[in-house]
C-alpha cells in the first residue's frame, strides 16, 4: 500500500512537471543528483537509524551547490514568543533522542546563514495527528486497539494537513518568512483515550484504548519488531506526553493560524478530512 501511494503521488506530480526520482537519505550519491539546478529545499527528515549523520552531510551538499532557500519541518523549539512553548520544547528536547536530533539540525541550519547563501525557515511542529494511525495502523485495524502510555495527559496534537498549508505558505512567499521560525500546534490539549473514542466513531467499530506504563509500552513497541533506537525514541515520546508538559495552555500558540489565515484543525476535523488522509489508513 505503501509504494503503491508513493507511485500515485509521483504519478501526480509528474503530471503537473515535477521531475522525479527515487531518493535514499543514507545514500549520499543522491544528493548530488536531488539538488541539482535546486534552489528551495523542502525537508521532511523521517526517522532513521543514521540520522545523527545524515542530515549534516545533506546540509552541507546544499551549501556547496548554492540552495538560497531551506525549509524544515522539526519539532516544538524554544522561541521567546511562547513561554509555555519553550517549556515544553525544552523538556522534549532533554528527554527524547529524535527530539534532541532535531534541536541540533535546526542549529546547524540556523547557523548556515554565516557560512553560506542558505536562508532558512523552521516549522516546528506538535505531535502529528498522523502519528497514531501510523505507528499504530495494524493494531487499530486487526485488533481495534490504541496502545499509549500517556496517563490520561492532554496531548499536543496538530493536523499534518495544516503543516502542509502552512509549508506552503512560505515556501510561495518566501521573502516573507526567510530566517524564520514558527511553532505549530493544534487547538488544544485532548487526551489519547478521547482519541480513541473518536477512531471508533470515524471507522464504525470499538477501538479500546490500552493504557500501559512506560516500560510496558516500550516492550510493547519492542515486540512489534522495531529496532532498539526506535523502541527507546516511541517509549520516550510517550514519558513526555505524561509528565503533563503538553496541557499547559500557554503550550499551545496562533502561529499556525497566522501563517494559513484559519483556525487549525481539531482531530475530530482531521479524521473527516478523507481527501488529505493516505490511502491504508481506513479500515476495510
């Protein structure tokens, strides 16, 4: 299902005059071949084993074949716009590896402007509403579970479809938003067993919603099969969304708004919005 949407979306692309190729974040001869003629980057970092080396040998291809733009997405930063926000980033960034990874890209982005043409804009966003349908797709599908640990905590959520609208934003506007950084987040706070309530709305069958203890939920994680870094980054996410840092309303900023001109979206609105969701993420 995975490639076959892969193909539909290139397919589209092409359509309207984007050139495409398959591209491999461990493999450096890509980044020749993807920047070539490249003057904007759009990054979207996925979760890899190598990560801590990856993207500073990506960042500095970019330098070298002159990129005047670089948009990134990451995860919640400390602005002195937001208190409450750079509480939470803080905490986030000390306690979960991804998190942290993340922090030191954007500074070694936000630090490029002195060694190169780059400008750069960071959209640093909440815990994705996609997450849970994702990382948790075959269990809500085969066995109509929600797997947390987050102890009824309100959790960061935000709409990946709104990040979408707002990377579109600066990225069409870009002398507007060059060296910028912007925290998006959803509404507000909502717990995962509302979540589950409302999966089991959206997909007409009763999701439980299984709340475990942290080191439950990482042998829980284990037992899927992935690997250890994986294993420790989910466990570590899922600490943090029970310490509480998230229901902090201070937590949660306009700044999505401002960039996209509408309220965000609530969860209840992201799963109703079937034109953006993937394919694979319904039940039959």
């Amino acid at each position: 299902m995975d490639a076959k949407f892969g193909q539909d979306v290139a397919d589209v692309l092409e359509e309207k005059g984007a050139e495409i190729f398959e591209f491999d974040w461990t493999n450096e001869n890509d980044y020749d071949k993807a920047l070539e003629d490249v003057k904007t980057v759009f990054c979207t970092l996925p979760h890899v084993e190598s990560w801590s080396e990856v993207f500073p040998k990506f960042l500095g291809e970019c330098k070298k074949k002159k990129i005047e733009f670089f948009v990134k997405v990451s995860f919640l930063r400390q602005t002195h716009a937001y208190k409450g926000v750079a509480d939470v980033a803080s905490q986030y960034r000390d306690n979960v590896p991804f998190v942290s990874f993340h922090g030191v890209c954007d500074d070694l982005l936000e630090q490029s402007i002195k060694s190169s043409r780059i400008s750069y804009c960071i959209l640093c966003c909440s815990h994705l509403m996609a997450t849970p349908l994702l990382a948790q797709g075959k269990i809500l599908r085969e066995e109509h579970k929600y797997i947390t640990a987050s102890y009824g905590m309100g959790v960061n959520y935000v709409s990946p479809n709104d990040v979408a609208d707002a990377a579109l934003v600066v990225l069409v506007n870009q002398k507007s938003h060059r060296n910028s950084v912007y925290n998006l987040t959803g509404p507000g706070p909502i717990t995962d067993a509302r979540v589950a309530e409302l999966l089991s709305k959206h997909y007409g069958t009763t999701i439980e919603h299984v709340q475990l203890g942290y080191h439950e939920y990482a042998s829980n994680v284990k037992e899927r099969g992935l690997p250890d870094w994986q294993v420790r980054d989910s466990a570590s996410f899922e600490r943090m969304k029970a310490s509480g840092v998230d229901e902090n309303a201070q937590s949660y900023t306009k700044e999505l708004k401002l960039l996209i001109g509408f309220d965000p979206e609530s969860f209840k609105d992201y799963l109703a919005n079937k034109s953006c969701m993937r394919p694979g993420l319904t039940f039959p």
